[in-house]
C-alpha cells in the first residue's frame, strides 16, 4: 500500500514533490498558507520565470558555492533537460537565451505556475489552504534519545497539525516552505520551526543574491544606470586573492549596487560590515591600460577646446561623467588642453578599477533567496529524507543551499523536490 504523504509548501519545490508522488500512486495533500500556489514563481525573472540554466552537471554544481556537492544525486535524477521536458510536455512551449537561461517563449512566469499547477491536479493531488504549525511526532520503538546523535531517528513522524487546530495524518511529511525572502509570497521561516521539532539545527540565515549597500554617496545620483560589458572584482581585506571576479550587466541605485553581477558576488560575501569589502568595476574590460590611455589622448585632443566635462561623451554614458570628473580631483570646467598627465592617469585608473566600499546587504526581505537553513548534513542527499526524524522529508530553500542567479536556484528547487517525491513513494 502507499503511504500517504503531506506537503507543507506550495512553492516550485514542494508542488513538484507532491506531483511526482502522486503520479507514483499516493494520497497527497498539499498544505499552502496562501490563498494560490507558486507565488514566488510569478515574480521570477522579472515576472518572466527563469525556470532553469541548460547546463550540464558539473556546472550546476560549480553554479551552486554552498553545498553544491550535496546535490549531485538530485541533479542527476532531474536535470535541466528533465525539467524542460516536464514543462513542455505540460504545454508550455521554452526558449534559452544568453548564458543557458531557459524562459517560457510567452515571458509569462503565470504559464510555469499554471502547467504545475494542473500537473498536480491531474496527478490527484489535494491542495489544502492552511499553516502547518506543528508536527506529529512519536518515538520509534526501541529507540533512545543517544539515537539522534548517533545520527539515528528515534522518533517518526505521524501527521501534521494546522494553526486552526486541524490534524492531518500522513505516513511521510515534507517542509519545503521555503526560505525569508519575499515573505509577502508565504515564505516566512515557517519551516525552520517545524524542522527543529524534529531534532534538527539551523545554519544562520540571511540574504544571499542582495543588492548591496555602499559607504560612497556619489552611487545615489547614478540611480538608474545600468552598465553592461563591465568588469567586476570583489576585495576582502587582508587577502591578496580576490573574493570574487565577475563580467557582465550591473546597475547603480540609491543605496549602492544590484543587477545580476552583484547578486552573483553577494553569495560570496559574509559579514560585509566595517568595510571589510571592496568593489573595483572595469568600466573598460576590453582596453589594457596602456590602450586606454592612448584612447583618452585621442578624445581629449578631438576635444581639446572642450571643458573637461564635456570631453568623455564618447568613452562614458552622460550620467557618469560629472561624478567620473569630481573623482579626479579636476574642475569639471577646466579646458582638455590644459589637463595634467597625472589628471589622465587619475582618470585611467578610475575607468579600470572605479572603487566602492561595500557596507552590508539589503534585507532579506529582498533578497532572492535566503542563505542558511536546515543543514545538509542532517539530511540524507540520496532522498532528501531527515536523518533526524523517520518519514521527515526536505526540498528547496528551506536548506542550506544556495546558488547564482540564472536558473540555478529553481533547478536546486524542482530536482530537490522531485527526488523527495520519488523517495516519498518509493521508500
């Protein structure tokens, strides 16, 4: 007989879950807060859903800098190419565009949350409006307490119990609610709570793929410019090595940094206080030095009766240039002709390694996803089943796993969550 199963979460990874053990055979009820499934899918990709990265293995596990190696068994048992073809199979048509990102050919997230949606429903599953606030536990027989840190159960789980004081009995249960980031979505930590019922630890939390916040008050009249094609090099003090090196798009705003080569870089940054970070963007990647140089010569005599602000219309966008000046410590009224060397040079480096002092994160509230979460290590990477508690299951961001920005986390979501469907019904 198949046991019955209770998803707690209707985010990407839990009603994947739930899909795939229900296709297997099993009762499934699916216990979502709010009041429609997959609400943060529709603001994925900028309400387009970049669902996944059409990318090999070996790259997804690079893509994912905190336990990325966790994941091999669940990459492999639902790949991107596993994932696209679910998705078209369920009517909605894909494309890939620059850097292996995979969208839906309508740019509509609503047709991703609406293929799960009726997979789910076509499979049998119950979908149930409710907040699971405790789980139903009870000691395995013959088990000690000394079990679990011996890395045994030695209690299971028997069911669910709503805030309305509703009781669900299941066989199996999974926390895939989630992490903190956009918690007008239902994604309020509601599954760390649940997890530590059951024995388990939590690894600190906070936002990874943030914006990042800067010390220098010049970024505030840049708000708005996006750059492309620039170069991007992260600094921690005390190491020689970079941090993190980047290129590609970036955008200026009126608390310091976004766009996607930040986010990237946030991964890799903790504690980023007391300017123990420091940024320097490449607004010239493709020119050495020296080439800048003999390019800056060349503008500046085209424009040598020109002010020095009105000189750099052709080597910076319009909005830079007065704060590109001020940096240099030159009058933005001085005539091109009457420049210093040293002034070029100034300049030169700045256009190579333009500097900003990084003083913290964005909240988490807005971040992508949530950094932390339940720890891999208390979790069996074969089914995602709790090595703490028997018929406990997790999937998604609830764990501690997150990745780059490119599909990536989605992947995490739809390849954890349907290997803890599969294990679910099979064990």
């Amino acid at each position: 007989m198949k046991p019955s199963i209770i998803v707690i979460g209707g985010g990407p990874a839990g009603m994947m879950a739930a899909c795939q053990a229900a296709r297997r055979g099993c009762g499934v009820t699916l216990v979502e807060r709010r009041e429609r499934p997959a609400r943060k899918l529709l603001i994925t990709g900028k309400g387009r859903c970049n669902l996944t990265n059409d990318c090999a293995e070996p790259q997804l596990i690079a893509s994912t800098p905190r336990n990325g190696r966790f994941l091999y068994t669940a990459f492999s048992a639902f790949p991107p190419r596993a994932v696209m073809d679910f998705f078209e199979e369920a009517g909605v048509p894909l494309k890939v565009e620059r850097g292996n990102r995979v969208f839906p050919q309508s740019d509509r997230a609503v047709d991703i949350v609406d293929a799960l949606t009726a997979a789910g429903k076509k499979a049998g599953v119950r979908l149930l409006q409710g907040r699971a606030a405790e789980l139903r536990l009870e000691p395995l027989p013959g088990a000690a307490a000394a079990d679990e840190k011996k890395k045994r159960p030695s209690r299971r789980v028997t069911g669910v119990i709503l805030e309305d004081g509703r009781t669900l009995p299941a066989d199996r249960v999974l926390i895939a609610t989630g992490g903190l980031s956009y918690p007008v979505t239902g994604s309020t930590g509601d599954g760390y709570a649940l997890a530590a019922q059951a024995g388990h630890g939590l690894m600190p939390t906070g936002p990874s793929l943030a914006p990042l916040t800067v010390h220098e008050g010049w970024c505030a009249e840049l708000q708005g410019l996006s750059l492309r094609n620039v170069g991007l090099k992260v600094l921690e003090k005390g190491k020689k090595k970079p941090v993190y090196t980047d290129f590609g798009e970036m955008l200026f705003t009126h608390f310091g940094l976004s766009g996607p080569m930040i986010l990237s870089a946030s991964a890799h940054l903790s504690n980023p206080e007391d300017g123990r970070y420091a940024v320097r963007i490449d607004l010239k990647p493709a020119l050495p030095p020296e080439q800048l140089d003999a390019r800056l010569q060349r503008d500046f005599e085209k424009y040598s009766n020109r002010d020095f602000t009105n000189a750099l219309q052709d080597l910076l966008p319009r909005k830079l240039i007065p704060v590109m000046v001020r940096l240099t410590g030159e009058r933005g009224s001085c005539k091109v002709n009457q420049l210093t060397r040293e002034v070029r040079g100034r300049l030169c480096g700045l256009l190579k390694a333009l500097p900003l002092t990084v003083t913290g994160f964005r909240p988490v509230e807005e971040a992508i996803v949530t950094r932390g979460g339940i720890p891999v290590g208390e979790v069996d990477p074969h089914t995602m089943a709790s090595r703490r508690c028997e018929g406990l299951y997790f999937a998604g961001e609830v764990l501690d796993l997150d990745a780059y920005t490119g599909g990536f986390n989605l992947q995490i979501a739809w390849s954890t969550g349907f290997l803890a469907g599969r294990s679910m019904a099979e064990s």
